[in-house]
C-alpha cells in the first residue's frame, strides 16, 4: 500500500510561525495546478503496478482555496493513473473561511471523506497573533457545518505554549474542542522557525516566549483532557478516537511507501528518498520543459535505522526491538542495546513482548531519547 500527498503551494496570507513552502500570488495557480497533473502522470512510474493508494492527502498551502474545476482536475489525474484502495482515505486542508455550503458540496462530490481543518485558537487575539484569515466564529462554524454536511472523520489543529495562551485558555481551548464531539486532533506546541514573522518578534524582544515550564503543564493538560474526551494518544503530536487516526501520516511513521507531488514535496519509495524543487517557477518550468525538478538519495543502513527510531518511538506502535535485530548490522544492534540499557531502570520507557514505547513522562523527554539511540 502506497499514499499520495499533493503540495497545493498557495495561501491567502502568511501565518507568523509558518516555514513552509507557498506563495500569497495566486497568478500563475493554472500553470502549477497543470504541472502538478504532469507530475502526477509522471510519478505513477515509481510504484510497482500492483502496489494500491490508500491514502490520499491535498495538503499545502491551502488546498481549499482551489476552485472546483481545479480540484477535479487533481482528482481525475489520480483516478486515471493510480491503482485506489476501495476504502482509500481522502484527506483535505481547508481553512475555516474557506468552508461553506458550496465548498463542502465540492469536496464531497470529489471523495474526500476526511477534513483537517487548521482551528489553530478558539481564541481572536491568539488567531490574530498568529495572523490568521479567520475568527473564532469562523473556526466554530467550519466544524459545524463540515458535520451537517455528513463528514463525521474531521481533525483540527490547535496550538499551546503561545505567549498569549494561558493555562486556563488552554483548557478553554480544549473544551471547545470536546464539545464539538471532533474525532481526532493534532496540537503543536508554538516553534519559532528561522526567517518568519514570529522569529522577528523574537529576535528583536517584541515578544517574549513562554518558559518551558508552560509548555509542559499544557502538554499535560492535553493529555489529560483527550483521554476524557475518548481519544487516543498515538503519536507525540495526534489523538485519535478508535477507528479515526490518520491513515496517511500513520503511513509515513510506519515507514510505508508515499509519492510527495508539487514544488517541495518529498517522496520516499523503498529505499529511496527524493524531494522536489521549493520554487514554484523552477517547478513548473523543469515539468513543462521535461527537465530535473527533484533530487534523490539512497538511504543508507545508518539512515534508516536512525529514521526507523525516529518515527517508531514517537508512536503507539513503538520501536520493534527484533526488527532492529533482524534487520540491521550487529554494529548498530550492540550500541542499540547499550544505549538502551541506560533507561532500562527508569520511569521513561516501557518494553514489553519486544516493543520500545515512551511513557507520558518519556514523551517529554522524546528528543533526547531519540537522539541517544541514533547511532552517529
């Protein structure tokens, strides 16, 4: 089984903390959206033609900003030249301003069954700290209305350890989400990336970020609120209700094949890792013109142990201890089990019939665990 994410490289505007790749010029969004159907024809080349989607993920950017003829286009370019699960998992970005009515009408004719919609705040100050498009308001009715529409599989995304945020709006935050009844929801605690919005107000004293103190008595509160809301807690980030984790990126921590499509996607297909130009200009020149427009390596047996630990430890799923005996050099089993050895005795791990997982208290010591067994 194999999953397609699709790289929409477009926003309304730029949110404060956001390093990703896309671009407020909606002009040339004809051009990119054709290139991007190019590369999907193109991609298909990459998996064996037994090998079945399960998952597809529009994601960006803001795929919602699409109009109808061009996310059709997107979707009959996969239907035509992909092999689809008949229970594939079709999961789409939106923005709550995006959603409405009409829009929900679009995305259902299309077979998306799954929406993540990035909620961020229930909050206006901390949604216009975040230079967001939308209100509080906005973000409740999105959810509202994606539910009457009959699309019970819904995520959002919510943000803690903000200068804004407090613990009692955190937990204000929260409830909101609990009453909404939402299945599964991914919060983030606040990252200052390099080059941002959020990085100048840091940089120059503007702002001034929480202690971390904050940031784990919130976490802590998330734990404490998605377990009574009957969520369950299987990635660092991710909280699912039976039956609602997300297929797509539970894929990718399982280490599953996937075809990243659009300017600054990236593809990992065997042992093959590739990812593609973050220009949109160089991308749709190099497609049209049937030149480069990505770069690839070979992942090495180190890379891929070390990448196997990085993904598997943050998940229910945990490190399976006789794959990395089975399946890697006694080299790196030897300093695997040396340097487990240390947290054998502690409050921080747990093993049982082979699994390596994290406890709630390891969970907040995750990178330095991770970077301990990473053999360099």
């Amino acid at each position: 089984m194999a999953g397609i994410y699709i790289h929409i490289p477009f926003c309304k505007q730029k949110c404060s903390y956001c390093d990703f790749h896309f671009s407020t010029n909606l002009t040339h969004r004809k051009a990119i959206i054709d290139a991007i159907c190019k590369e999907i024809q193109q991609k298909k080349e990459l998996l064996p033609n037994s090998e079945k989607i399960t998952t597809i993920y529009v994601g960006g950017g803001t795929p919602s900003l699409l109009f109808e003829e061009e996310l059709t286009q997107l979707v009959d370019a996969i239907y035509k030249h992909y092999n689809l699960s008949s229970a594939i998992e079709f999961t789409l970005e939106c923005n709550p301003d995006d959603i409405d009515n009409n829009k929900l009408r679009i995305v259902k004719n299309i077979g998306v069954n799954r929406l993540s919609i990035g909620v961020q705040s229930f909050f206006d100050e901390d949604l216009k700290f975040f230079n967001r498009a939308h209100n509080q308001q906005q973000a409740e009715k999105s959810i509202l209305l994606s539910q009457d529409a009959g699309i019970e599989n819904i995520t959002i995304d919510l943000i803690y350890n903000s200068p804004l945020l407090t613990l009692k709006k955190w937990e204000q935050n929260l409830d909101k989400f609990s009453a909404l009844k939402i299945p599964h929801l991914s919060a983030y605690t606040l990252t200052v990336e390099p080059k941002t919005a959020l990085h100048h107000l840091v940089k120059t004293k503007q702002i001034q970020l929480p202690a971390d103190e904050q940031a784990i008595l919130q976490f802590k509160l998330l734990l404490e609120k998605t377990k009574q809301a009957g969520l369950i807690h299987y990635e660092v980030s991710n909280f699912g209700k039976e039956g609602f984790f997300s297929q797509h990126n539970s894929n990718y921590w399982k280490g599953e094949n996937y075809l990243g499509i659009g300017p600054s996607a990236h593809s990992f297909v065997k042992n093959k890792r590739s990812w593609n130009v973050s220009s949109n200009t160089k991308y749709t020149n190099a497609i049209n013109q049937n030149l480069p427009y990505f770069e690839e390596e070979i992942i090495d047996e180190i890379t891929a142990y070390n990448e196997y630990v990085l993904t598997r430890l943050r998940t229910l799923w945990g490190v399976d201890i006789h794959y990395i005996k089975n399946t890697f050099s006694a080299e790196i089993n030897a300093y695997f089990t040396k340097e487990l050895a240390a947290y054998k005795n502690t409050d921080l791990i747990t093993i049982s019939k082979n699994k390596l997982t994290l406890t709630p208290e390891g969970i907040f010591l995750a990178d330095k665990i991770t970077s301990d067994l990473f053999y360099v």
